[in-house]
C-alpha cells in the first residue's frame, strides 16, 4: 500500500494547474449510454474514480480509449447490470442509472458505495423516476428498474441533490413530454453536463437555478465537449497557499464558481487576485480565524470544508465550523489532532482553535477531501507527516505530488 512523506518546507511559490473536474466528468462520461456513436471528452483528470468509470462503461459494453481524452464508443450496450464489486468503490457509480433508464427503458444498478460520509441514498433519484413511470424493485442489493413508458413528469426533490438532479435529468431528455425538477441542485457540473447535453441535442432550460425544465426528444446525438475545470482542487490550491503563507499562480481557475471560498480565504486574511482564468493567491501569518458554515451550491462547499478546517488549525483565535451537508463528515479531526491540532467536535460543529504550530505525524487518510486536509496541514507543519491510505486522495486529485514538488513542497510516494 502506497503512502505519502510530506516534510514541512515553508511557502509554496510558483505556477500550478488545476486540472479537469472529476465531478463535471464522471455525469458526463455517463451520459455517452444516451447516445449510439462515438463520444470524444477531452480534459478529463487521470484518477481512480475516472478509471472506476471507464470499466464500468466497458462492463455495461462501450469501448472506452485514451487518457486525458477519451473516445467512448456506444454502439453495443447490453442490459447488462452494474456489479457491486464495481459500484462499491464508487459511490458516482450509480450515474449510468439515468441514462440507461433513458435509453433503454430498463437498468439494473448495486446499491452504491464508494464513501464512508455518511448515508448518502438514492430514495430522491428512485422516487423521480417512478414519477415519470418506472418500475422500481430492490432485491439482494440491486436496484431493478423498468420503465416501458417514461414520460415527463413535475417533480420537486424533498432535498438537494447533486447526483439525483442528474440522474433524472439523463433520463428526462429521452422521456415522452416535459420535465419539470423542482428544488433541484445548482452546481457547476449540473450547468456543464446540461450544455453538454444540449450539444448533443436534448432541449433544456434552468441549469443552474433550482428548477429545470426538459422537454423529452426521440434521440441524442454524440458531440465532443471539453470539461470544466475542477473547483474543488482549485480551491484545494488557494488554501495551500494560505497555511503555508505562500504566493501561487493558479492557472485554469474557474474564478465564476468560487465566489463563496474567495470571499471566506480573504476573511482569512488571504490576498487574492483573479484575472479571467488565473488567480494569484498570497497569504502571510497569522491566518485569521473565522467560522464557516457548508451550505449547498452557490455556498461553501461540503467537500472544501476539511482542508478550510486544516487551515483553521493555525488561525489565531477560535473557528466554529458547522457541517451541514453530511451528517460524518468530521472523520479528519483525530487526525489533525495527532498534529497538534486543539479541535472539539459537538454534533454538526467543529471549534476549532488555533495553535502556533502543528507537528508532523503519522496520520491516516478517512476520505477523499479529508486527505487533502491532511495534505495541506502537513505542509505547513514542523518536521515529517506520513500519510496513508492515500489510494482515497487519488480518487480526486491528479498527480498532487508532483504539482506540489514543482511549487516547492518535500512530498513523495512510497511503498509500504
């Protein structure tokens, strides 16, 4: 098993990338079931989950090819299901669902896995779609769907969600009459995979607001798209250079979807600079404590909230974080406090107060985003941090050591 050694070395200085959003790709590689033919994405980031995908796509049977810019051939899907020893490992998984049903008329998906924060069901996606005329079964951890019929519908979701915005979205575009998804999510992936959608000939309005309407068409075509760049790294790399009081270039900024994390890091005492799609962000000590509160998009994200938390641990007061998005999503705080961090955890709550210095240690990574808390506060600890179980920080970051080395960071991979 492979593990990070992060030595602390001071400010990050320099230029760095962010790459391809994986959760603008994954929908979007998804949504390729919809349409027979060939499907050309290209910025598409190198990671596990990505990886998870492809042969999950190749299982259902397109020819998935190409790194970085794939080619997903559609021209020979069975109704095949999608297996557990796949859909455990990621919880996304469950995005062929939508379009399957679409397409098909019929799908049969593992209960999803993939993530240890919290719950996290798909009632929202089941009762939607049994709205538009499905026929759900449950049976031995499956997800059995049938839907002959499927016709549009006017459906509000109890609660935001992401994926089920966007699984019912995928099934709607080839749906008999008009979609309305009320209270759905407004994230940037949604907006991107609706554009992409659009290109390939599905008729929608209202991404990114909370209600969307689409009106069902007979087919879809295949047409290449470009995706995003991911908000979540790019925010991942403003807080690097502010708990290690750096000065990094950000090159492939999506300055239009961060507007709530620039606001907070500048509250923070943080210096940021953005011209179109680069962000210049500086920080110098002491780093301002400040409370934060998660919050669905266009607010702080959930999955920015622990590295925001590592950060916190060198503030120079007290930070309340309040976590209300996933009801376990503190996993990272025993960890931290092995560092040296002062954290007291009360139900949704974390109080945060800041220390003058965290110490390196052997940690372990719980989840993917409180990986990257570990990241971030080892590089601005005294001494060496071992990190393991990093296979949950190649789930979203692309090639992180190699992009923090070029900035000045004492970071490699070992074996175990």
């Amino acid at each position: 098993m492979q593990k990070l050694i992060i030595e602390g070395n001071g400010p990050l200085r320099g230029k760095i990338s962010v790459s391809g959003s994986k959760n603008a790709a994954l929908p979007i590689m998804a949504s390729s079931l919809l349409a027979d033919g060939e499907h050309t994405i290209s910025g598409v980031p190198q990671l596990r989950d990505i990886t998870t995908m492809s042969r999950l796509l190749e299982h259902i049977g397109s020819k998935v090819k190409g790194s970085g810019e794939i080619s997903i051939s559609t021209g020979n899907i069975n109704l095949g299901d999608a297996p557990y020893d796949l859909v455990k490992t990621m919880r996304a998984s469950v995005l062929v669902m939508g379009p399957l049903v679409g397409r098909m008329r019929y799908a049969k998906v593992s209960l999803p896995g993939g993530c240890a924060i919290g719950a996290r069901p798909i009632d929202q996606h089941l009762k939607a779609l049994e709205a538009m005329g499905a026929r759900i079964k449950l049976s031995e951890g499956y997800v059995e769907i049938s839907a002959k019929n499927l016709h549009g519908t006017d459906f509000s979701f109890d609660l935001v969600t992401v994926t089920g915005t966007e699984n019912v979205m995928m099934a709607a575009v080839l749906a008999k009459g008009c979609t309305v998804l009320r209270n759905a999510a407004r994230e940037p992936e949604i907006v991107d995979l609706a554009a992409h959608l659009s290109s390939m000939g599905a008729e929608i309005s209202g991404a990114g607001t909370d209600c969307i309407t689409i009106h069902g068409v007979s087919e879809l075509r295949p047409h290449p798209h470009k995706i995003i760049p991911d908000r979540i790294e790019a925010g991942t790399l403003l807080m690097a250079a502010g708990i290690t009081a750096g000065d990094l270039e950000i090159q492939n900024f999506p300055s239009s979807m961060l507007g709530t994390v620039v606001t907070k890091l500048r509250s923070a005492g943080m210096d940021i600079e953005i011209h179109n799609d680069t962000a210049r962000a500086r920080s110098a000590a002491p780093i301002k404590s400040v409370d934060l509160t998660t919050s669905p998009y266009p607010g702080f994200p959930t999955d920015l909230q622990a590295q925001f938390m590592a950060m916190m641990c060198l503030g120079d007061n007290v930070s309340i974080i309040s976590e209300t998005i996933f009801e376990n999503r503190f996993m990272h705080v025993p960890e931290l406090s092995r560092m040296g961090a002062d954290i007291t955890v009360d139900g949704g709550k974390a109080i945060v107060r800041g220390v003058s210095r965290l110490k390196g240690a052997p940690v372990m990574a719980t989840d993917l985003r409180a990986s990257a808390s570990l990241v971030l506060a080892a590089l601005a600890s005294d001494g060496t941090t071992e990190i393991d179980r990093i296979y949950h920080l190649d789930r979203g970051y692309e090639h992180i050591e190699k992009k923090l080395r070029a900035v000045g960071a004492k970071i490699s991979r070992t074996e175990e």
